[in-house]
C-alpha cells in the first residue's frame, strides 16, 4: 500500500497536467513502515529526459536521481517509488515501464492525463525475486 497526503498526491497530478501532451515523471520520497506499506514525506519532480519520444516515455536522468537520493537522505527520507504520466492513455503500466522498473520494493505511481486533466492514478508494487521473475502488482493507495 502507498499512503500519501493530498498535498503530494493532487502535486503528482498536476504535473502531469502540466507537461501534458508530455509525459512528466517524478520521484516519491519517504518512509518503509514494518508491514510494508510506504509513506510518501515529499515528492521530487523531475525532467523528462527523452526528448525523443516525450509522448509516451520518460527517463530520469540518473545525476538528477541521485542528488533527490542524497537531498532526501539529508531529512530521513529514502526513495520509496516514482510517478509518470500517461498522456491520453489507461492508469497501467506498458510493457516498457515493466522491464524499466528496477527498484523493488518500490511503487510506480501512473496517472492517466485525458485533454490535459489528470482522470485516474494507480499505484504498483515492483515485486519479484529478481529481474527475470519481476511483476508490477496493484496496490492501495491511501490519500490522507
Ligand atoms: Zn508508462
């Protein structure tokens, strides 16, 4: 389960409309409770850095990544999972988010942005034992 408070998730959101026909794509930072469920302290925006296909792909450059990593570290916070946008298309992953997913244990939060408003925003869970047996799998998330 993802919990986050309306403050992120409407953030989330509004990125996406913003970038809209663009993908946006951002990073979620917080805390691992025991059980597993992961709380959202602060979100991250970032550049998309695929130029090239903006539409329907998106890319966090991995220098951008690890200055959030470290910033988020500095207050308590680790990278419990990213967000990207789907311009005119569903809340669910695409084959190519799937094999672009490789922190376990993590949420892909995807918001379906239709005509440039944010619709629905769902949540997965990257879980698997490694690369070759991964899944994204839904999960709850828990606006607070
Ligand atoms: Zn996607």
């Amino acid at each position: 389960m993802l919990k986050l408070c309306r403050t992120d998730y409407d953030a989330i959101r509004r990125h996406g409309e913003e970038t809209y026909p663009h993908e946006c794509c951002g990073i979620l930072l917080g805390t691992f409770n025991e059980d597993g469920t992961r709380v959202v302290t602060s979100t991250a925006r970032c550049g998309n850095t695929r130029t090239d296909s903006a539409h329907n792909r998106y890319n966090i450059d991995p220098r951008e990544l690890v200055r959030i990593q470290r910033e988020g570290r500095d207050r308590g916070e680790d990278i419990v999972g990213f967000y990207h946008s789907h311009p005119d298309h569903p809340a669910q992953f695409s084959p190519t988010d799937l094999a672009e997913a490789h922190w376990f244990g993590c949420s892909y939060v995807i918001t379906s942005v239709e005509k440039g408003n944010a619709v629905v925003t769902n949540s997965f869970e990257l879980s698997g034992a490694d690369e070759s047996n991964k899944r994204l799998l839904d999960e709850k998330v828990e606006v607070v």
